[in-house]
C-alpha cells in the first residue's frame, strides 16, 4: 500500500474520531449558552403592573382634620389603587397612583366629603448596589371635591382641587434591605404648596401668604414604604413621609402617614381599614384662636367588593 494512501487515510480517521467526540461537547457547550442566554435575557428587564379597586360601605372618624369633612359618617367609599414597577440591571422606576373618593349625602347642609385623595408618585434609580440606588422622586397630592369645617349648622370652606397641593421633588438616596421595604432619603428637595381656590388663598392658609396663590418650600425629605401579603388573604401597604422646611422652623417635622389593611372575606368581598396621621406645622388652623397646626387623624373602616388585577 502506498505510504502517502495509509497516511491519508490515517489521518482521516483521526480527524473522523476526534469531530465525534467533540459534538457532544460542543452540543452541550452550545445548549449551555443557549439557556444562559435565555436566562439573561428574561431576568435582565421586567415590568410588573396591577391594582387594586374597592367599593365600600364605610365608616369614617375625622379628628382635626384640615380639609374638612364630619368627624363621624357613614358612607359609600371607592378607592383604586395602581403600581407599575419596572427592573433592570442598572435602572429601577417606581410608579403608584391612589385614587379615594366617598362622601355623603345630608338633608341640611347638601354633600359632605369623607374621603377624598389624589396621590401619584413616581421614583427612578439608578442602581449603585443590589440594595441601594441613586434616585430621583417627584409626587403630587391633593383632592378633588371642596371639603368644609361644620360648626353648629354653618359651613366654611376649608379646601378644594389644588387647594392644597402639593408638589414635591428631591434627589437622594433609596436604600431597600427588601422586596417589601424601601427608605428614601434626600437631603435635597424641593416642595411647592398650592392653593388655587381665591378665597382660600386669600386667608393665608396652609403656609401660603395672603393673596398668593403658591409657595416654594427647600429642605430634607424622606419617605418609608412598606408592602407585604401577610398571608393570602391579608395585606398591608403603608407609607411614612417626613419633611424639614430649612427657610422656616426646620425642627417642626411635617408628617404624613398613610395605612391600608385589607382582609379577603370570600371570593371578591373584602374587609379594608384606612388610617391616615397628618401633622403639618403650616395647617394653623386649629386651638381657640385658630393659630395652631395639630395632629390630624382620619379613620375608615368597611366592608364591600374588591378587585385586584
């Protein structure tokens, strides 16, 4: 047999035995990265959206509450509840919307508002860590329905759509130890105090000169959010916003609390209680001489339909 025939077909071989131990190498190398890549690709980004709505039948308690309404009623309550939560590697945006509308019907003194609130707040970070970010924050606050102070079968206007408002804007830092738990702090924050209604504005209310119409507050600002399923049918969303005016008494802290139990029942019915704690040092209203801010407390209990989605 010629030399160069069996060295060629030596080499053949080699060449034939070698590719066949390696295809199922390179098989699984290829699915290997095939699953990593399709693993990357669905943890890189995610957008998680829902809600949740509620139709009530409430019972409400007003203590000191500026913006008006009964210190005790009874009535029909909505509320809805929306979240958009957007992750990647680097990038996080936070987005809620809470919507509250209720009130009653009297003979007397026409409608009287029990609940009433817009609140929408939107947070965008930058990832620094797993569990901190450089982050911005805007949200914006007020009601829709004109609230008033009752005393002895007279009424006075107390609010009204952007009477107040609130616009508040800040950079800082969020730092979330969980998936339930985030602290926003920010020593830098800006918040503009609206009051659009004339003859509400022309009382000087809410830390608003007289006859103006908005104020431009600088300080410190943080805010607490907590969200947990405390079991399959009980669920817990709170939120703490403290903030410091540096240009006038920065000791005398504003806070807002707002709490939500809900409880499933059956099905789609579904107990809720709403707990709100407000103490704005610029709401003087309150004490004998109506000179003095105080603390504010709202309370709602019910029971009716809820909806998640």
């Amino acid at each position: 047999m010629n030399p160069r025939t069996l060295l060629a077909g030596g080499a053949a071989l080699l060449l034939t035995l070698t590719a066949s131990a390696q295809d199922p190498t390179v098989a699984g190398l290829k699915r290997s990265s095939e699953k990593a890549s399709t693993v990357e690709t669905d943890t890189v980004r995610s957008l998680k959206q829902g809600g949740i709505y509620n139709l009530n039948f409430a019972q409400g308690t007003l203590n000191n509450w500026a913006a008006g309404g009964d210190e005790f009623s009874l009535a029909i309550n909505t509320s809805l509840s929306l979240f958009s939560f957007f992750r990647s590697p680097r990038h996080q945006w936070d987005n809620t919307a809470d919507l509250n509308f209720g009130f009653v019907r009297t003979s007397s003194l026409g409608s009287r508002k029990n609940d009433d609130r817009i609140d929408l707040l939107s947070k965008y970070g930058y990832v620094l860590t797993p569990k901190m970010n450089l982050a911005t924050l805007l949200n914006f606050r007020t009601q829709l329905l004109r609230g008033y102070t009752y005393t002895e079968g007279s009424r006075s206007l107390a609010s009204n759509f952007l009477a107040p408002a609130y616009v508040l804007t800040s950079v800082g830092i969020d730092y979330k130890p969980t998936k339930h738990l985030s602290i926003y702090v920010s020593p830098a924050t800006a918040r503009w105090i609206i009051v659009k209604d004339d003859s509400l504005a022309a009382k000087g209310l809410y830390g608003v000169e007289p006859g103006r119409h908005s104020a431009l507050e600088v300080g410190a600002f943080a805010t607490i959010n907590y969200w947990k399923s405390l079991s399959e049918a009980v669920n817990y969303k709170g939120r703490l916003d403290l903030f410091s005016n540096y240009r006038h008494r920065p000791g005398n802290v504003d806070v807002f609390l707002t709490n939500q139990l809900s409880v499933r029942l059956w099905k789609v019915l579904a107990a809720t209680w709403n707990v709100d704690l407000i103490y704005d040092d610029d709401a003087r209203v309150f004490g004998p001489g109506k000179n003095r801010p105080a603390l504010q407390l709202k309370s709602l209990a019910g029971i009716g339909l809820q909806t998640k989605f």
